[in-house]
C-alpha cells in the first residue's frame, strides 16, 4: 500500500480508534494511530501524513493546540486536519476553526459522514511518498513540543491583540487624518518604516494618501505618491483621472533624512478585493538595501484590517464631503456656501476683519447647451471651476451658487485685493479654449464683487447682494468685465 495515502489518527479512546481504522482501511487507507496529542505530533513530525483525523479533547496536548501546531510548521502546514469534537455547536468548533481545522465533526460521527469528509480534504492530492520524509525534527520531546505550542500561541495572542489596537482606532472615524496617524504608528511599532501609502476607491472618486515624515522635502513625498500610484496601477485600482486626488498627512514623527533619493521600496503591501471589485490598497514603505525584505513581521492580515479601519474613515469623510459639494463640478455646494458665508461674517464682526464676495456668471452659457448639448455644456461648467479652484487661495472658498453662477468667498481680503482675483479669474477664463467635438469653445465671465468692512452694518447676505447687483452690472454692462461694489464706511 506504498501509494496509499497514509492517515494519522489521534486518540485516546480504543473504542473510537478501532472503529476508524477498521472503517478508513477498509477504504484503502494506510493507517497510523496515536495515544495523545504529544504522540501525534511527533508522528507527524516524524513522516509527514497525507492527513491527521484527531480528537479536540486529548491528554497531554489537546487536539485543538496540537492542530494550531501543526499548522504554524512549514513542513506539516499544508496537511489537512479534521478534528473530532463531542460538541455539535460550542466553543470547541470555533477553536477548532481558528486554530486551522480543514474540517470538524463530530466524535461519534458515521461512516456516512466520515469518509465523504475524508476524500473531501485529499481531492485533488497525491500521496506522499512512503507517507513522506519529516522535518528533520523528529527527536523533539514532549518539553520542546510544548515550548513550541507556546511560542504559537504567542504569537497568535500577539495577533489578535494587534489586530484588537487596530479595530480600535476605528472606533473614531470622524477624522480622516488623524486615523491614518494613529494606524501607521501602530504599523512601525511592528517594523521601522518611514511611510505609508493608501489608495481608496468607491467606483467613482478614488483618493490617494500619503503618510509621511514632519520633515519629508518633497522629492520623498512625490517618491511615496509615485510608489503609491504605480502599486495602483499593477493593482488594477479603479481610478479616473479627474476624479482622482492625493493627499498628503504629516505623520507626526521625524525620520525621512536618512532615506537615499530612489532607495523608497514597499515593505508590505496588500491590494483589498470586494468579489471582482478592487477596492483598494494599502502599503508600507522603508528606505536602504533589503528593506522590501526585511518587512515579514508586517503580516498581510495586519495590512488588511487597517485598510478595513482606514477605509471606514474615508467613506465617513466622503459623506460628509457629499454633503456641502456640488456632485457635477466638485466645489462647495450653495447651501454649504451660504452657511460658511454665515459663520465667516460672524467671526469677521468679532475680530474686525474684512471679508469679500465674489459672484461670476458664465456669459452666454444657454448658446452651448442650446448648440453643443448639455453633456459638453457640464465639461464647461467642470473645467471652468477647475479655473476658480486654481485661482484662489487654500483659505479661500469656491462654490457652484447655482446653474451656470458661482461665488467666491475671501476671508480677511480688502476690495483691491479681490478686485486682482477677479480680474485674474476673468483673464484665465478669457484665455482658456473649452473641450468640445468642433469647434472648440471660448467662454467669458462676468464678475461682481463687495466687501465688507470692520463697523459697517448688515450681514452675510448683504454683502452677497451687493455681489450680485455688482454682476447684474457687469451683465448689463457688456458682459466679460470686473465691478465692485464698496462698502459704505460710517
């Protein structure tokens, strides 16, 4: 029977030793047998089974930790383990199943259920031959038997406490950056690394982050997003281009200066699949020779959960973002506008500060839906925003106010300085020539700007009415030209 495949059963019972050999040699089986768990796994260990049936409650070593045991050894990992247990539902079987169990049945089971779950665990396998050469580890006593089931559970402890501190830090997903900090902080203590990279996409939007050094210059933060990017790409990540952005976090620790240009590398990364759908990645990068080796401590499972917590964060964050933006070109939507608009004018009374509205309208926007369609006319209104985005400030507030009309909100700016942005506005829109099947199309914008000023009465929404009637003027005016309208000083 030397092409048999050869099986290992363990247990203290006669009774159901007996039973089982009798039934899996009738079979065809070559059969084994141990007392106890000690005994079966030095079996193991001595000439590797094709596979281990094995009772959860055995002196010595239970089956349960002598299973996790056999699964934590390179040479006896792959071998297939059916655990028989005296629970129908319990404890037992979540160990058994945590520990690796291939299978779990019951301790009483029937041959009908025993050897379908037998040729189960071996379809698609050849025998070992003469049942196979073992480790050469065979002279373990049962003190190093024991000395290793405890540095597995160790590290299965370790894990599992890991992975707890993880699942903890999303417990708090309000805030996008500071989870990313608190999870790469959690990764390092792993394994030194200098940054982290993740890339999370919803079928629409898609969003690349960095984490990085307080002291990263930026070729090292243009090295991680490019390392980033490319893992997306071999990953099949779906992104479009404009509806991509990256983002970049200072993590809160020093440590990029003795990183060589180029030497980046990842030391783990893992790409996070929903079914078909790529959802993700997520990677941990370390500079010098060897440093994509010499990150095995960083186990895949690690990288997956804090994927999982970080991506809670961010669709937290995208909620919230869909909110207060316009779905069409990305800006700060008209309710969102008018109650920052609100807080800001209250701030500015508080401090004396000055503050500026800018309102803009599109001329003539009606003639390119009327002529090109209304799917070129959303590539207008998409690029022309593109525009106000580029040419405010961080500080600043851009918004869709409605149809073909924006605004523009510019805290602690005086009306000369608004008038400038105004006019660079008016000139980048005057020069651009918009996407569009023949012929390519030129737009203008009318502008119409007011102030506010320390002392001055009214509110928020005057101010943007002075806006306003400033741009019907400009409209009236001959369109594609800047008026202001200042505040009345007492």
């Amino acid at each position: 029977m030397s092409d048999a495949f050869r099986v290992l059963l363990v247990d203290d019972s006669e009774t159901v030793t007996e039973m089982l050999s009798w039934l899996l040699g009738s079979a065809g089986y070559a059969i084994e047998t141990a007392g106890d768990g000690g005994r079966g796994v030095r079996a193991a260990f001595r000439r590797v089974p094709d596979l281990v049936v094995m009772s959860t409650r055995l002196p010595r070593l239970d089956g349960i930790q002598a299973c996790r045991l056999l699964k934590a050894e390179p040479a006896t990992r792959d071998v297939p383990v059916i655990l028989l247990t005296s629970e129908e539902a319990g404890a037992n079987r979540i160990h058994a199943t945590r520990a690796g169990a291939d299978r779990c049945l019951l301790r009483d089971v029937s041959p009908e259920e025993v050897l379908p779950a037998v040729r189960e665990c071996l379809a698609g396998k050849a025998p070992h031959p003469e049942g196979g050469p073992g480790p050469a580890r065979a002279s373990r006593n049962d003190i190093e038997i024991l000395s290793r089931v405890n540095d597995v559970l160790e590290a299965t402890l370790f894990e599992a406490g890991l992975l707890n501190e993880i699942a903890h830090v999303g417990r708090e997903v309000d805030d996008f950056e500071a989870t990313a900090r608190r999870l790469f902080r959690l990764l390092r203590e792993i394994a030194p690394a200098e940054a982290m990279g993740a890339v999370f996409s919803d079928g629409v939007y898609s969003e690349g982050v960095g984490v990085f050094p307080d002291d990263a210059q930026d070729p090292f933060r243009a090295e991680v997003r490019r390392r980033t990017e490319r893992l997306r790409d071999e990953g099949g990540v779906p992104f479009a281009p404009d509806r991509a952005v990256w983002t970049g976090i200072r993590g809160g620790f020093r440590g990029s200066d003795g990183v060589a240009p180029g030497s980046l590398l990842p030391k783990a990364s893992c790409t996070v699949r929903a079914g078909k759908m790529v959802k993700g990645l997520i990677a941990v990068y370390s500079g010098g020779e060897g440093a994509a080796v010499s990150g095995a401590a960083i186990r895949e499972t690690f990288l997956l959960q804090a994927f999982m917590v970080l991506e809670n964060a961010w669709l937290y964050r995208q909620i919230a973002r869909i909110s207060v933006t316009d779905g069409l070109t990305g800006l700060a939507n008209v309710r969102h506008f008018r109650e920052q608009a609100q807080r800001e004018h209250s701030r500015a009374r508080r401090h004396n500060d000055p503050y500026t509205v800018l309102m803009m309208d599109i001329d003539h926007f009606k003639k390119i839906n009327d002529v090109y369609g209304h799917p070129v006319g959303d590539t207008v209104l998409r690029e022309m925003a593109a525009i106000f985005r580029e040419a405010v400030r961080l500080t600043d507030l851009p918004a869709r106010y409605g149809g073909e009309e924006f605004a523009v909100f510019l805290p602690r700016t005086r009306l000369p300085e608004a008038a400038i942005v105004g006019e660079r506005i008016r000139e980048a829109v005057e020069r651009k020539v918009f996407a569009a099947p023949s012929p390519m199309i030129r737009c203008t914008v009318s502008v119409g700007i007011a102030d506010y000023l320390p002392g001055t009465e009214g509110t928020e929404e005057t101010v943007t009415g002075r806006a306003d009637q400033a741009l019907y003027s400009a409209k009236r005016g001959g369109r594609n030209r800047v008026v202001c309208s200042p505040a009345k000083e007492k």
